[in-house]
C-alpha cells in the first residue's frame, strides 16, 4: 500500500498518527510496544512531533521499547550515530524509562556489536520467532535500506537477525538488521520524501526485482507489500494503482 502526502509534513503528521494508535493497540494486547526506529533525515520531523503534544501525551512511554534497525559503527557522540539524532530529537523529551531504550554499541568489533545486539533482541524477546509491532525505514537513494546496501553479502545472510558490513563506498562498517529478521515484524512502513528518491522509488516499486541492485525488494513483512508513506515529490515518477493520495 503506498500513501502519498503533499509534502514531508503532511507525512510526518500521518506516522505520527500511526505510531500512536499502533502503540496504543500493542500496550492493550501485549502490555508494551516494541518499535525499531530508522536514521536519516527523513523520520527527524516525525521524532520532532513524537516529542510534542499532543503526540507526547497520547502515548504511553512507559510501555514503549526503542531498538534501531541499524547503526554506523562511529562513537555514539559522533553527529552519525542514529541513536545520538533520535535521543536529541525525541527521547530526551519524553518520559520514556531509560532501560526501555535500546542502542546498538559499537563500542569494540563491528563482528562484536552485531553478536551482542543479537544476543540483546534475543534475550529480550525470548523466542526464536520475534515479532517488532512496528519497524520503521527509509530508502537510500541507491535502493539501500537499514545498512542493506546494494552488492553487499550481508543480502545473502538468512539465519542472523543482525550483522555488520562493510559499506566500501562508504569506507565504514556497519551494523544492520538483516532481510529475514525485518520481514519478521508486524508491520513496516517506508518514510520516502523528495524529488531526489523519485527514481529509485519507481524503480523499487515498479521496476524489475533486482533485490541484489535494489536491497529494499527483499521488504516482504508476512509476505505481504509494507506500507509506503510517500510525499508528491518522491512518488511523482510512480504510475501504479493502488496509491492513495492523502
């Protein structure tokens, strides 16, 4: 399902929405909500209005648990690093208790901190079947989500829910939730804003499945299509019909 809004605000002001009701329908039925937030610029303005009222306090922070679906292996006080951005925007600004906010540290090895945020999701789901009620990504303008870059052998990987890469454009290693692990969650929604993610969004939504070239292919939460939530800038290219503008 893609939605489209008319600008970056309109679709911030719709994930807020969702978030809320999706946390409150989680807190009823599994007494928490458990969300895997994305880096980037795009979701700064949702973490933005999250942080606010009325989104603030219709949201039941003590029941909410924050994980991230990949990180750049860079000190967590480098302007970088995804949790730094998500604790200065949102966390910092709602009453959500410390040890309900989970960080990937890469503090020693990449190899290190993927086998400790693993065995950290583990632990903390207590099954072989973990199930985010919500996992939230966005789209590199190379087809990249998460830290899933296009050519990189972590595509491949099909038993660890996380692992580190070396993204050599890039020249940094990684840590990053894997294809299988995110299609293991209740439902995954795309933030995609801006005429500069045009293309590739046309090219991972209508173009031919190249999963290898466009990593956000392998996104097939149940085996179903995740939620696109798009602006009019980003979708302009798009011709398909089951959008729905907003």
């Amino acid at each position: 399902m893609i939605r489209v809004y008319n600008d970056l605000e309109a679709l911030s002001q719709a994930a807020a929405e969702l978030f809320t009701v999706q946390s409150r329908q989680a807190a009823v039925i599994c007494g928490r909500f458990t969300v895997a937030l994305s880096g980037g610029e795009t979701p700064r303005r949702l973490y933005e209005i999250l942080a606010a009222p009325p989104y603030r306090e219709r949201i039941n922070w003590d029941g909410v648990h924050i994980f991230w679906s990949d990180e750049r292996c860079v000190p967590e006080d480098d302007p970088r690093n995804n949790a730094r951005m998500a604790r200065q925007v949102l966390l910092d600004h709602v009453p959500i208790p410390l040890d309900h906010i989970h960080p990937i540290r890469c503090d020693q090895s990449p190899e290190h901190a993927a086998i400790q945020y693993e065995k950290e999701l583990k632990e903390f789901f207590s099954t072989q079947n973990p199930n985010f009620h919500l996992v939230l990504l966005g789209l590199g303008e190379n087809g990249h989500i998460a830290s899933l870059f296009p050519h990189t052998p972590v595509l491949d990987e099909q038993v660890k829910w996380v692992s580190d890469v070396y993204v050599k454009q890039l020249g940094m290693y990684r840590i990053t939730f894997t294809a299988p692990f995110i299609n293991q969650a209740g439902q995954v929604v795309f933030l995609v804003s801006g005429a500069d993610k045009a293309q590739v969004l046309e090219n991972v939504l209508e173009g031919p499945y190249q999963p290898r070239e466009l990593p956000a292919q392998l996104i097939r939460p149940a085996g179903i299509h995740p939620l696109w939530l798009v602006d009019k800038a980003a979708s302009h290219k798009l011709t398909i019909n089951d959008e729905e503008s907003v």
